[in-house]
C-alpha cells in the first residue's frame, strides 16, 4: 500500500515453493466484501494448476454466458409512470423488474401496469415494502408485519406470489431479514448504504444466520439523472461499474426509478432517461460476447439454486450435487484448473 508514493503496508502477499502456495491478506475478513474476492477465486480454482491440487469454484455466471445482468425500478411514489420505460426495455428484449411500495396501490390507476406485468413471463414483481419505513420500521416486529402487508397487497391484485423484497434506503439490518424470512419470503435485495454485513459481500447467496433457502443479493448501482457525469461520457460510471461485474464474473445488478409529480431522480425528461438506459443496456451487449439479462426474480432463483448445490471430490473427479432436490433455472458453470466447464445432468463436470 502507498501514500504519496512512499510505501506503508502490505495489503496482499503470495508464496511459493515445490509444494504449496499460500495468498495472504493483512484484513481478519479477506476480501469477501470486494471485487479482489475474484482473486482467491481464480488462485483457488487455478493457480499453478499443473503443479498443486486446485478447488473447483462455482461460477455466479450460468453455463453459456459470459456476463449476468438484471435491474429494476423501485417504486416508491408511483407504478403506472413505469410504462415508458417498460415499452422501451421490450423493445430492447431485456426483462423488466418493479418492486413496488403498497402505499401506491391505494390509487387504482396502478393496478393496471401491475397486471399486464403479472402476465408478462419474462417480467418480475417484488415488495418494497408497506410504507417504505427506514431500517423497516425499526423492529423484528414492524419489519414483519411490513413485509406481511406488502405481499398481501400486492398478491391481491397480481393473484400471484411474491417471494422477493427489495429494502427501503437500501437498508437491511439483520431483524429485517428475520422478519421477512417469517413472512414467508425468499430472499433480499439490499445495498451497502448502512454498512450491513450481509449484504457487503462479493457474492449474492444464502446468509448466514438465516433459514435454509434464504438469499439475499447487494445492488447499488443507481440509473439516476443526477448521477450522470456532467463531462465526458455522462455513462462513464456505470460502464466502468458493468465492466468490474464482467471481470469478475459477478451478477450486475443496477436500477432506477418511476417518476412522480414530486420527482423525477434528476433526470429532466423521459426521454432523456430512455435513451440513457438504451445506451447502457448496448454497452452491456457490446462489452460482453454472450450476455444474459434476466429480472430479479429469476436472478435470486439462480443464487438460491447455486448456493445449494453442493461441490465433492469422488475418487479423481468432482461432482455437484442439489441439496434438497434445488433446480437451478440455468446449467451451472465450473471454474477449474484454468478451464470453464459446464456441469451436466449427472452433475459431472464437462
């Protein structure tokens, strides 16, 4: 590590001799909160390959692929306003995500889009919650009965279930998630805003501390008007954003949101945010060989199935089994001594 040039610490070492190979980070945790997690991936599935026995790592990416992506719009004061972009992302054939605030549904007007949604099999509809509380109300208790009456508000007009939240401010603490697990939902979409542990990590999946099953993913990454670059290529960010996600094999997940009479997120037309999102969804497809983009729903079926299926050595070879009969909505992949391998039926790697 150097400051002003002159160097101060070690943050990461790595030793070799005949027989081993040892990768250092002077930090209790690693970099399980960083993009740098890619690099304990690729030393533990792939380092000195034809010299030491490696670990086959699971890749977050599906077989096939070599970019997942999925976003959202989060709508905190209006449902219907999300139709132009709607229209937009299926002319561009990318699957559309809402998570909505109940509070809206008050207003009939939004049932409409809801419902076109519901039938739509490429679209997703996730909670955002009742009231959209910060910290979910503050308790165990507020966080589930948030969680409760959002999903039978919502199931009430879509006549489907609801089986993902995303938070309120991106804020998460641990009763949150506990209260909705209670309230019979699958998994979280959080982000790093309040510094909450599950949701620091470089990978999406199970949580520790929580029911079998329960998955919870960090998204960040905010499409607004005011976060645009007022020089240069006002995308900039979010292209150098995409591109860590592609280097490191990690799903991207990024999001917006509906404007209302009281807001528009900065951007000054919707027009001006069409084209913004049309801009980055071709980058995307430019930047990556075989993208895939999916809604969120199907993306937390993914990181569900992937954290429960379990990885064993049998004899000379390695098999991936699913822990309680899981399916996985896309064939898993294997990084493993420098190669890519799909894993097949028979859970072999290939």
């Amino acid at each position: 590590m150097y400051i002003e040039q002159d160097r101060q610490f070690a943050y990461a070492a790595l030793w070799d001799d005949e027989a081993t190979s040892v990768l250092w980070f002077n930090r209790p945790v690693g970099p399980c909160d960083s993009f740098e997690w890619r690099v304990v991936e690729n030393f533990l599935s792939g380092y000195r390959a034809d010299e030491l026995h490696c670990q086959p790592v699971l890749s977050e990416v599906p077989w096939g692929y070599d970019a997942v992506i999925t976003s959202r719009l989060d709508c905190d004061e209006d449902v219907e306003s999300a139709r132009p972009l709607w229209d937009a992302y299926r002319r561009l054939g990318v699957p559309f995500s809402l998570a909505v605030h109940t509070a809206n549904l008050g207003n009939t007007t939004h049932h409409v889009i809801l419902k076109e949604l519901a039938a739509d099999p490429s679209a997703a509809i996730l909670s955002h919650t009742a009231t959209h509380a910060p910290n979910w109300g503050g308790s165990y208790a507020a966080a589930l009965a948030e969680g409760r009456e959002s999903a039978h508000l919502l199931e009430s007009v879509i006549a489907r279930p609801v089986r993902y939240a995303v938070s309120p401010f991106h804020q998460t603490p641990h009763y949150a998630l506990e209260g909705l697990a209670d309230a019979g939902y699958a998994g979280c979409i959080g982000g790093i805003i309040r510094n909450d542990p599950e949701f620091l990590l470089a990978r999406g999946g199970i949580l520790a501390g929580m029911p079998e099953g329960f998955v919870g993913h960090s998204q960040q990454c905010m499409l607004h008007g005011d976060c645009m670059l007022a020089e240069g290529d006002p995308l900039a960010v979010f292209k150098a954003a995409f591109d860590l996600a592609y280097e490191t094999k990690t799903l991207f997940g990024y999001l917006d949101h509906p404007f209302s009479e009281r807001y528009q997120y900065g951007w000054r037309t919707e027009d001006e945010r069409i084209s913004a999102h049309e801009e980055f969804v071709h980058y995307m497809r430019a930047r990556a060989k075989r993208p895939l983009f999916i809604n969120e729903e199907v993306a937390m079926d993914f990181l569900l199935a992937k954290s429960m299926y379990d990885l064993n050595e049998v004899g000379d070879a390695y098999v991936v089994t699913p822990m309680r009969g899981v399916t996985s909505p896309f064939p898993l992949a294997v990084e493993y001594r420098g190669e890519l391998l799909e894993v097949n039926d028979s859970g072999r790697l290939q």
